[in-house]
C-alpha cells in the first residue's frame, strides 16, 4: 500500500511538473515562431524567380546608380583639375627658385686671385 501511494504521488508530481514546462515552451514556442518577414522559399526554376544578372542589370540602370556614376566621374575630374594646378604651381615656383638662384650667382662680385 505504501508503494501504491508512493507511485501515485511520484506520477502526480510528474505529471505536474512536465505539463507546465510544456505549456511554457509551446508559449515562448509561438512568439519565436512568428516571423516579421515572409519566409517563403522561391526556388530558381519557380515562376517567381529572377535570374542573378537579371537583377544586377536591373540596377545597373536604375537612376540612383546612375546619378553615382556621375558623382564619381565629377569627383574624379575635381580632383585632376586639383592635382594639374598644384603641379604647375609647384613648377612656376621651381622655375622661380632657379632664376633667383641664377641671378644671385651672376650678381656676386667675381675677385681674381693675384699670384705673389
């Protein structure tokens, strides 16, 4: 008799405590399960599919792409009118380097060295 009552409360107290751990997973189960996004698979041969290049020439010719290649092209040639203005600055100071250098040169007294 002790047994039978001792099993029965065991399978109680089983009972018990695997039914609450399982309606607590099967709740937190459904918030995880929802998604926010529709998770649907295409398949690359399904009626709804788009081939990769397909796609990336779709964008190639979108405006916002081209509008980049643009901006790029001008920075681009800003930044080579920079680069030939700083090189012909640096050349005219480079040639005034030389004449200065040169004229102060030939403005130098010469002195002849007598022999004794």
């Amino acid at each position: 008799m002790k047994n039978f009552i001792f099993g029965m409360v065991f399978m109680l107290i089983t009972g018990l405590s695997c039914s609450k751990s399982g309606q607590a997973s099967s709740a937190t189960g459904a918030d995880e399960s929802k998604a926010s996004y529709d998770t649907t698979a295409i398949d690359s041969f399904s009626p709804g599919a788009t081939s990769v290049d397909v796609v990336r020439q779709i964008r190639m010719s979108s405006e916002r792409y081209q509008d980049s290649l643009k901006e790029a092209r001008k920075l681009q040639e800003q930044e080579k009118k920079i680069a030939d203005e700083l090189e012909k600055e640096n050349k005219k100071k480079a040639e005034d380097e030389k004449k200065k250098s040169s004229e102060i040169t030939d403005n130098k007294p010469k002195t002849e060295k007598k022999n004794l």
